[in-house]
C-alpha cells in the first residue's frame, strides 16, 4: 500500500480515519525517535509557505519549527496586514502566488470554507490550520496523539470536554476525530455555547454524547478534561461575552475531585479557564501537548512531501 498522504490536503479531519491517524502517529513515534540529522533529510531543499490571516502562536511557529527539523524551510504572511490583501487582492490570487513558491501551503483564515476553496486554486497540497468556526484538523491530530501517549491508549476512555462549544474549532475536529474510537464523551458548556445544532447531527452518528452545564457533576469520572476558552473574537455582542465570561475555572480544588491519573489539556491560548498553580501538576499535559504539535505536523509534512513515507 502507498503513501495516502503524498502531496493530499489536509482540510477536513473527517478525511482521515483511524488507520490514517495510526499512520500519521507511527510516522510521528519515528521522527521523534531519529537524530536530528535523519530528520533533516525530510524535507532539505522544500518550502513550506504559511498563510495566516487570523492571530496565531503554536500553530504558526510549530510548523516553522516542524519544516525546519525536516531540514526545510519557510517563507509567508503572518499578518494580513502585511500581505497585498491590504490592497485588495483576492484569496484564491495570493494562494496561487503563494503556492508558486512553496512546496506545500499552510493556511488560516476567518472565513468558513477558506480551506477547502484555497486547495482548489493552490498548485500545491494545502494544509487546513483553522478556517472560521469549522475545523482545525492538525490540532484533533495532535490532541489524539497527547492522547494516545498519556493514556497509552484512546478506546475506553471518558472524556470531558468544558468551555466554548459552539464557536471552538479545535472542538468541531477533535469530536469528529474521536467518532472513529470507542469513548464516553461529555460536553459541558454554558447553554449559550451549546455546541450547534447544525453539527450534531452529523457527530451524534459516531459518537453519542452527554451535555451538561455543571463541570463538577461528572468530574471524578473523566480521564482526559479537555479545557477550551471562551473566544471573545467570535462575538458579536459584547454584552453577550459578559455573560459567559469566565464560566468555568479549573484550580487546585477541582484536582482533588478528579481521578488521580486524569490529564487536562487546552489547545491554548488560556485566559483564566485554567489557574497557573495547575500547571506544576501532574495533571497539566497543555504544554506538552504543544510539544506534540510541533512532533505531529513535522510526521504531517514528511508524509505529503515523501512520495514513500517516513
């Protein structure tokens, strides 16, 4: 069997399943287990060109970092406003100039459907690095895989998922990665961000659901808490973000009703959703699930520019 990643788009995570994300998680176990100058061999002599119409830190710099352990490297906008969409040119203009000088395209963009129009018009595989409030396929990747390594496995667990439902990507792509496993899910939110009704549907198919408003009701069950925040950018009505601000807080008292192996996770970037004294717990995985973002897009990239895989 070939390598079903060479030169694909990566726009949806409903795309993959699990024999996919087994390949792309093997893939990332090597990687991390090469030197560096294995690792470099990758990708030397191709470039990765980002796209980044909305506010980024680890997404943006992880691929940087992910392209250039691959011995490649990057060139792109990180700032619309530096980008000669200022003067008015189209998307689909600067994706085809972009993807004239890049091996592969990474984009992020506010618009819903942003992704999958740009990888019509790209010359180039293109990768979907959150398009509006729809999906961000690489973070579900790397959330599965902080899953995978902490748990040792996926199938089994319960899962708790607390914050902002109804505009969090990362949540749209992590409940559709998670419809090819076995778990007890948990949705908790306040009723204003309720995950949309649009989309359940569709996720209740694969994975039925429980949805509560009370964080503490369930929280000695779960195995992985998965903490998002609230998007104040996604809100349109300031007095309607006020409502909601700050509805759930994760802090030391909340530890002592978990299990004593449960991991928590965010996608970052947190505002007050999760206190800093958690972090020096044995419970805070975030920062080490930043780590494997850089580790899952970097077995990404190596498997859409390596026509044999890893």
């Amino acid at each position: 069997m070939g390598n079903f990643f060479f030169q694909k788009d990566i726009i949806s995570i409903r795309d993959l399943d699990r024999e996919k994300f087994d390949t792309i998680f093997n893939a990332t176990d090597k990687i991390i287990a090469m030197s560096p100058n294995e690792r470099r061999e990758l990708a030397r002599g191709k470039t990765l060109g980002y796209l980044f119409f909305e506010p980024s830190t680890r997404t943006r710099l992880s691929f940087e970092a992910a392209m250039a352990s691959l011995g490649g490297t990057s060139i792109g906008i990180a700032d619309a406003l530096s980008s000669s969409t200022k003067k008015g040119e189209s998307l689909a203009d600067t994706v085809r100039i972009m993807s004239l000088y890049s091996d592969v395209l990474v984009l992020r963009h506010q618009l819903d459907g942003s992704s999958r129009f740009a990888a019509e018009v790209s010359a180039k595989p293109l990768i979907n690095a959150g398009s509006g409030t729809e999906e961000h396929p690489t973070q579900a990747i790397l959330d599965l895989y902080t899953i995978r390594k902490e748990k040792k496995k996926i199938d089994g667990l319960k899962i708790g998922v607390v914050g902002d439902l109804k505009y969090g990507r990362t949540v749209y792509s992590l409940l559709y990665a998670l419809g090819n496993y076995k778990v007890d899910v948990h949705l908790i939110s306040p009723p204003a961000l309720k995950i949309r009704a649009d989309s359940t549907y569709e996720i209740q198919k694969r994975l039925p659901f429980k949805e509560s408003t009370d964080l503490e009701e369930n929280l000695d069950e779960f195995d992985v808490l998965y903490v998002t925040r609230i998007q104040k950018e996604r809100f349109a009505d300031a007095e309607e973000y006020a409502k909601v601000k700050g509805s759930y807080k994760i802090g030391l008292d909340m530890l002592k009703k978990m299990k004593d192996d449960a991991i928590i996770m965010h996608p970052l970037p947190r505002l007050d959703e999760i206190s800093p004294e958690v972090d020096s717990t044995p419970y805070a995985k975030y920062f080490t699930q930043a780590q494997y973002g850089k580790d899952t897009r970097a077995a990404l990239l190596a498997l859409i520019l390596n026509e044999k895989g890893i």
